[in-house]
C-alpha cells in the first residue's frame, strides 16, 4: 500500500494561497475592475491570480513535465490577453473559456500531487501531454493571429469561425472529464490517504474574490431610471429590485450603473455581483456566490445556504446583492423553487441587504415579498441616434437612421451596429445585410450574447420554458407586420390551425412573461420587437403547413369582407390591412397557391385604394400568375381603377384595355359592362366627351339588359358628370337623379354619397350656394358612414369653395384647414397642394397679401413635387395677380409668362388660358398708366382678339368664379370626381 505523504507535501498553489489569505469580507479586500461587463466572465479569478496559479503550478511540478508544459502554455495565453488587436470579444471569450477549464484540472491535479505525489501522475501523461498541445494549438491558430491583424482578414476569420467556441467547450470539457476521472481511480488507490486528506487541514486554492464588472461608459437615455432605482435602493427599508425586459435592452448595463452610482456607494461599502450566465442549476449558483465570497473551500459544508447568508450576516457593512441573468437558472422548472427559496433566506437578512436581480422577461420571481421592479423597452429614436453616434464615433447618415429604426431602440443591436461601423462597415452595407439576413447581420465575433444580437435572442426563445408550440406560435406571429389581433374573427381563425387550438391563450401568456410578446393595449394586438420578429420569421420554415393554413385564412377573410361600404366589414379589414397584404405576397410564392388567391388580391388593392393607398405595383405582381382569365381581367380593371386616380392616364388606359379583351374571353358580361363605365371615366377625364358618351351608353345598354341596377346607377351618375361638362345642367341633373333613387333602392350609401358630391358640383356651376351647401353636407354624412377618408376631405374642400364664393372666408378657411389634415392623414400629396393653394386664395380674398404670397409659394413647391402642371400653372397665375395687385409689375410679368406657357404647350386649358391672358392684359395697362420704365411685356399680334374671344366664350364660368383677381378659386377647374364610382360587385358574384 502506499503511504501517504501529504504532511511533508507543498499544494501547487500552496505559495499562493500564503500570499493571500482572506477573512472572507468582501470589503477587506481590494477590488479589481475588469474592461468592461462584456469580457468578463463570472467565476474566474482575476487574470493576474490565475498567471500565478499557473507559475505555482509549473514550479511546484518541476519533475513533472508535462504539469509544467500546460501551466507555462496557459500562462502565454492568459499574457496575450493585453495584446490583442482584433475581434476582441471573441479573444477575451476564448481565453477566460480556457483560463475557466484549465484552472478547474489543475486544481484536480493538485488533488491527486497533494495526496500521491509524482506517482499519482503515472497514468497521465498522454492526456497532459496531448492538453498541452491542444492549449498551444489555442494559442497559435486562434490568439497570435489576433495580435495584429486587419480589420478584412478578422472579418474573414469571424465569419469562418462564428460557431467554434461551442465546439472549444466541448473540447475543453472532455479533457477536464478525463481528468476528472482518473484523479478519481488515483484517489481510491489508498482510503487511508482519503481520510486524511479529509480529516487534515490543507491551504486551498487560493480564492480571490469576484471583481465588480467596470462601471458602464455609456447609459445613454437611461438616466431617469437610474435614477429611480438608486432612489428606491437608498430610501426603501428593504429594497428588492428586479430589473426586467427582452434581451438585449440593457438590463446588465442598467444594474451595473446603479451599482457604481456613488449614492449607492457611499451607503453601501460591500457589493457583490454574480452572474447566472453559466449557472445552470441552484447548487452551481451556490457555489459561485460562495467564490465571489471568498469563502475557503475548507469551510465549505453541506448547507452552503446557510454559510452564505452567515458570511453577509457578519459583513460589518451594509451589503448590495447584484445577482445578473437569474433566468438562466430560475426558468428551469426542476429548479424554479430552489431559487425562490434561495431569494426567500436571502431576504431574511433584513434591510442590511438589497438585493438586486436582472432578468429576461417581465416576470420577477415568486416570492413572498414583493419586489420593485422595473420593466425595460427600447429606447426613442433620440437616444437611440446619440448611442449609436457616441459608440461608433461618426454621425448618423439617412441609411445609419433607417436601420436605427428598424433595430426599435434595443441597445444591443445599436451597440454592436455601432462598433461593426466603427471597425469600417458601411452602414448602408449593414442595411442591406439586415434586409437579407436580419439578426445574422450584427456580430462582432464569436457566439456571446453580448457580441451577437442571433445569439441573445436564440436564448430568449430556445429556453426552457419556451416549448415546440410556443416556437410555432412566435415564427406564425412573426409573419403578421400588424401583429395577432385579439378580435374573435382572427383569433380563433388563428387558433384553428394550431395541433390543439386551446394552448394558444396558455402560450400566449408564456410569451409575454418571457417578453417575446407584447399585448398593445391601444390596438389589442399580441405584438413583437423588430429584432425578435426578425430572427423568429426562420421559425415559420418549419411550421409549412400552418403557414398555408393561415393564407388560405387570409384568402378567404378578405374575399368574404369585399364590400368596402360595409360598416361591418370595416372592423375586420381595415386594422388587418398589413397581414392581409403579407400573406397574399407570401401565398403568391406557395406551390400549390390558393386558387382564389388572384381575386383576393384585387379585392385587397379595392380596400388599400378606400384608403387612398397606391397598390398598383403590389397588384401587378399576381399577373404572371396561372389564375383563371376572369380574376385576372378583374386585376387589370383594379388597376386601371387605380392609374386614373393618380392620374396615370396612359396606364389606366392599357389596363383597362387588357381587361375588356379578358372579359370578353371569359363571356363575363357584367365585367364587360363595368369596365365601359371605367373606360368612358377615362375619357371624359381626358376631356374627350364623344368617346366617354359612346362608352358610357353602350355600358347602359348592357346593364339594363342585365337589370343590373346597380350597374345602371353607376352609368347614370357618370353620364351626369359628362352632360355638366357639356353645360347641359337640366339633363345633368336629371341623371343624377335618376342614379340617386337607384342607389337608395339597393341600398348602397357610397354611391349615394358620390352622387350628392356631383349634385353639389352642379348647384356650384348654376350658383346655387344654398342648394350645393346642402348637397355636399349630405354626402359628407354618407361618407362617414361608410368611413370613405377621402371622400370626407373632399366634400370638406367642396363645402369651403361655396362659403368662399358665398363671401364667407373666415368658414371657407375652417373647411379648407379641415380637409388638409385629413389628406395630410391619409398622405394624398397632390390634395395637399390643392387645400394649400386654397388657403392661399383664402387669404387674397381677405387681402392678407403677406400670408397669400407665403401659402401660394408653399403651394407652388408642393405642386412641383407631385409633378402636377396644372397646378404649378395656377399657382404661377395666382402669384401673378398677387403681384398686379400690389403693383410689382416685374414680378407679375414673370409669373403670368411662365403660367401662359405652360397653359399653351402642356395643360391645355383654355378657360385658365384665356384668364391668364386677361391679366397680361391688364399688366400692359397697368405699364402703360404707371409709364414703368422696366421690362415691358410686349403682348403677341392679336392678342387683344385672342384674349377677348376666349373670355367671352368662358364668360359665364367666369361670374361664378367671383374675385376677378382670384379666378381659379377651385383649383383644377370643376372636374368631377367620376372615378369614385363603386364597381358593381354584387353583379360579379352573383354571375359567378
């Protein structure tokens, strides 16, 4: 038998141990800080411990070579630490991994010299031989390169190597198994020695306590919570803080700067910190409070609790407990008890202790005693810029803001953004990147949570309370931009296609404790972060027929809701616009695609025109398509629909074209008809009256022998609006009329609505201001009814044109203002110009010419951004007569010339023609009476005949139009608003 001879034998860290002994208070031993929270990983000793760890180690082995060989390789690497140049995160993250392991085998290797001695390594030294290879191949393939390396080859090596320090754990792991289990089989080799060992008090290794992570150089836009909890901590009997939110939103950072706030450390001597990162049970977390403690192994007992709570007991200071990441530990269900127990003893201590913990989540630990806590989001755009700029050292660009948006305020994406751009990344290179591969975007090297954004948020939502139907809730979710509605029509459509509809409300509230969804109490939408939402749309890849599942949901909603003037559909659609348009684009790509799915998008792009929404482009892209002929014609009729509202003639024209020979195919008769009705809007649009009524009667000829009734009110109303333009007024208004009485018979209250707009535009052209008033109030009414925005804007413009012929500007401006917040609403540029250009006539009539100049110049730019020549043009012959008026001849002459020659050559109006000429007219006068010796406007041969035959012609127009010096009070003439008529739906579905 061997005999032992640990009496006369030194530890390896025996002369460590000796330097530093320890009382176990925290606040008798210097602290150390560390760079920053980022590389330090709890539970090691300091690097400077660990250099003379491994120098005892080498020198107390001497005879032991390959002892010797691994200490000195493992003092190199903790050396280099100071000299790394590149991918610093990752570096430091490698070597405290292989400072961590290897301090845990020699400790054990002591374990086995301390009770057998050189011997005890005889079945070792293969394996320490083959470790110290493995720590040199460490230092040479993966820490040296670093030293000084250039910022395109360290980005080659991070994207080669992003996944390696998973598999250099698992490595280092092996090795310390080995270890572990041998110094086993050489420790039974004598019970007596064990005894010993036991019985006989040893210097252990020695125990430096855990420093606090260095105080935070940035907490930008979080000083008001700082500020709050340092607060809570100094003036609460027996604070206990949590500190709760998603990952990423800078909860470390939070908690580390209120445990340096100099509030906190003048009134707490003694603070610890412990991370839970790499705690994955209550007994390991135990165990490494009780290191950063410091206190020795060798009075280490069964209740280590107890000894815990005994060391802060003792601690003559006051004690601030800072327990980091406690999910990690407490989401584990085999454990959750075991930390709220822990937390409960701990609290026991009294006011002497705050505790403060940090967690993933919005969910604090369940404890008796209550806890103050604080529950994280994003920050606003405004700090988010300041981060961004304070980190990366460079302002922020138009491409640096848009993803500063998209990463929604959370503080590590902004971080790591940041540093990527201040390494030479161009963020509108990163924007693109974030576009493609979203969350993979934002690395700095390595797989830490702090170093990558993929990486934080793969463990929110691969921890252990987040399960396969959670997973599948959170990638479907994921694929809804407006998020899950809790509206039962959608709720329960989405329950439906889970395995079992009834865990959704149980997973639900899963996923709003562990904050990876939000319930938006405005919208009563089950919501996501950006970043989140962004790594959980891979989710869905595995969840397939779900997603089919929920297009063919989409499909049918919308197909179901088509009538836009429906007061019941308007709930259901319109707060579902966003999902409904993801999933069509989403279905298109599907293989099968739903076979309904071309006329669902039609149906889709009707809602998104309600709202004044341009969707040409979205519904262009379902033509390649192989759906059946008559969808596609209903497409191409929809978009047509669509150009003639934004006044793309030309293209509305092709559209409708394609879709009249598609309908024609298909024998549909009905979708002849409508699309005659849509063709002759065209080109009474354009001004072509004999084409619109040819169109527009064989349409009726149609509908009357399809009794479609409301086919025939559309027709009649459209027929109107040509008889106003050919000043036929009785027979205008009879058609009105009789579109009227059929809109009321099949009750439909948008059609309605646009006819008693047509009606008031008639009354307005007869001056008849009492009788538009009230038409134009009536359609109002009607359009709020069947919530239409921008019919309501519209009339509100109507109503504010007859109060100003009506002399009545201080209500004309009321009405004009009115509708200009709701285009500016609902984002239509052109009517923008329109109302602004109002306002501008609003104040020459009530000869505030100072405040006319500067709305007619606010006009004039809006017209020119929307391209539209008319009505730069009248904005050029409002600013004209401004100038006459105030007798800057110049100025009026340069206006008025610029306005003629866009009259002339590109609008073709004749009426703002002949107005235009009129007042170049009364400037050569004006020149000639005032003898102006500066540039004259010398009129064209004939002009005066030109001028007067095209007035005489236009005479009557211009006594309604009141002001002589403010003719085009209704900006773009007395166009009426035919594209609005309703299609004839109701018709379609019944021939279907």
């Amino acid at each position: 038998m061997r005999q032992s001879r640990s009496s006369n034998r030194q530890s390896f860290f025996g002369r460590a141990a000796t330097a530093h002994g320890h009382s176990g208070a925290q606040s008798q031993i210097p602290q150390t800080t560390v760079e920053s929270p980022s590389t330090f990983v709890t539970g090691l000793n300091t690097a400077g411990t660990a250099l003379r760890l491994a120098k005892d180690a080498g020198e107390a082995a001497g005879q032991i070579p390959y002892v010797k060989a691994v200490a000195g390789v493992l003092s190199q690497i903790i050396k280099i630490r100071e000299d790394i140049q590149a991918n610093k995160e990752r570096c430091y993250e490698i070597i405290d991994l292989v400072h961590l392991k290897s301090t845990t085998i020699l400790q054990s290797l002591d374990i086995v010299y301390h009770a057998n001695g050189a011997e005890g390594f005889e079945d070792m030294e293969s394996d320490l031989e083959a470790y110290a290879d493995f720590l040199r191949g460490i230092l040479r393939d993966r820490l040296e390169p670093q030293k000084k390396q250039s910022r395109f080859i360290s980005y080659l090596i991070r994207e080669k190597n992003a996944g390696d320090l998973q598999k250099l754990e698992r490595e280092l792991e092996e090795f310390n198994s080995r270890f572990l289990v041998k110094r086993q089989v050489a420790m039974s080799v004598d019970a007596r020695t064990a005894v010993m060992l036991l019985s006989k008090p040893v210097s252990p290794p020695e125990l430096i306590p855990q420093a606090l992570p260095a105080s935070p150089k940035f907490v930008i836009g979080r000083e008001p919570v700082v500020g709050s909890i340092v607060q809570a901590i100094i003036s609460s009997n027996e604070p206990r803080i949590a500190i709760l939110g998603p990952g990423g939103v800078g909860k470390t950072t939070l908690g580390t700067a209120v445990l340096h706030d100099t509030r906190v450390v003048a009134r707490y001597q003694t603070r610890y910190f412990v991370s839970c990162e790499r705690s994955p049970t209550v007994d390991v977390l135990l165990t490494q409070i009780a290191d950063t403690l410091s206190i020795p192994q060798a009075n280490r007992g069964t209740n280590l609790t107890s000894l815990i709570i005994h060391h802060i007991r003792s601690d003559a200071n006051s004690v601030l407990f800072y327990i980091d990441n406690l999910e990690t530990v407490w989401e584990v269900d085999a454990e959750q008890a075991k930390v709220d127990h822990f937390l409960e003893v701990l609290s026991g201590i009294g006011s002497k202790l705050v505790l403060m913990v940090t967690m993933r989540g919005i969910q604090e630990p369940k404890t008796s005693f209550p806890w103050n806590c604080t529950i994280l989001s994003g920050l606003v755009e405004r700090d988010s810029t300041a981060m961004y700029e304070a980190l990366s050292g460079k302002s922020s660009d138009p491409p640096a803001r848009e993803l500063l948006l998209k990463l929604s305020g959370s503080p590590l994406a902004i971080k790591l953004f940041a540093l990527m751009v201040k390494e030479g990344d161009q963020p509108s290179q990163l924007l693109s990147s974030w576009d493609e591969h979203g969350t993979k975007a934002l690395e700095v090297g390595g797989t830490h949570r702090l170093s990558n954004l993929d990486q934080s948020i793969h463990l929110s939502v691969f921890s252990p309370r987040i399960d396969d139907t959670a997973r599948r809730v959170l990638g479907l979710v994921a694929l809804m931009p407006d998020g899950l509605s809790t509206s039962q029509d959608w709720f329960e459509g989405f329950a439906s296609i889970l395995p079992d509809s009834s865990l959704l409300q149980p997973t639900l509230r899963t996923l709003r404790r562990a904050a990876l969804l939000e319930l938006n109490g405005e919208t009563s939408r089950w919501q996501m972060l950006p970043p989140i939402r962004q790594f959980c749309r891979r989710l869905s890849d595995s969840f397939s027929s779900a997603v089919s599942s929920l297009v063919e949901l989409y499909v049918r909603k919308v197909i179901e809701h088509w009538d836009h003037t429906s007061s019941a559909s308007h709930p259901i659609v319109l707060p579902e616009m966003g999902n409904i348009r993801a999933f069509l684009l989403h279905g298109s790509t599907l293989q099968p695609f739903p076979p309904l799915i071309g006329d669902a998008s039609q149906e889709y792009a009707g809602w998104a025109y309600w709202q004044n929404i341009d969707e040409s482009a979205f519904l262009s892209s379902f033509l390649h398509l192989p759906i059946p002929t008559r969808h596609k014609a209903y497409i191409y009729r929809r978009l047509g629909i669509i150009h003639l509202h934004w006044e793309r003639l030309d293209a509305a024209e092709a559209s409708f074209i394609h879709s009249l020979e598609l309908f024609t195919d298909a024998g549909s008769l009905w979708g002849q008809a409508d699309t005659r009705v849509a063709i002759g809007n065209l080109e009474l649009r354009r001004n072509q009256l004999y084409a619109a009524d040819t169109m527009l009667n064989s349409a009726l000829e149609r509908y009357l022998e399809l009794q479609s009734h409301l086919g025939e009110a559309n027709t009649r109303r459209s027929l109107g609006d040509l008889h106003v333009c050919l000043d036929h007024f009785d027979i205008a208004e009879a058609s009105f009329t009789a579109a009227l009485e059929l809109y009321v018979e099949v009750q439909h209250p948008w059609g309605e609505a646009n006819t008693h707009d047509s009606l008031g535009a008639l009354h307005l052209r007869r001056s008849q201001y009492s009788e538009a008033e009230a038409s134009f109030s009536r359609a109002l009414e009607l359009y709020i009814q069947v919530h239409h925005r921008w019919g309501e804007a519209n009339t509100h413009k109507s109503i504010g044109s007859v109060r100003l012929r009506q002399n009545r500007p201080d209500s004309a401006k009321l009405s004009f203002k009115l509708a200009l917040k709701q285009f500016i609403d609902i984002q239509d540029r052109r009517e923008i110009a329109g109302c602004t250009f109002l306002l501008g006539q609003v104040c020459l009539h009530m000869n505030d010419l100072e405040a006319a100049a500067t709305t007619f110049s606010q006009a004039l730019t809006l017209w020119k951004d929307v391209d539209d020549k008319l009505g730069i043009a009248q904005t050029h012959q409002a600013i004209g007569d401004l100038h006459l008026q105030r007798h800057q001849l110049d100025d009026a002459a340069l206006s008025l010339q610029l306005a003629l020659d866009l009259y002339t050559t590109q609008v073709k109006s004749q009426r703002d023609e002949a107005l235009t000429r009129r007042s170049i007219n009364d400037l050569t006068r004006l020149r000639h009476q005032f003898n102006d010796n500066g540039p004259s406007f010398e009129p064209t041969p004939g002009f005066d005949v030109l001028s007067t035959n095209l007035y005489r012609r236009l005479e009557r127009i211009q006594r309604e139009l009141g002001n002589p010096l403010s003719q085009s009070a209704n900006y773009h003439g007395d166009i009426p608003t035919f594209y609005l008529d309703p299609p004839s739906h109701s018709d379609r579905f019944g021939e279907e």
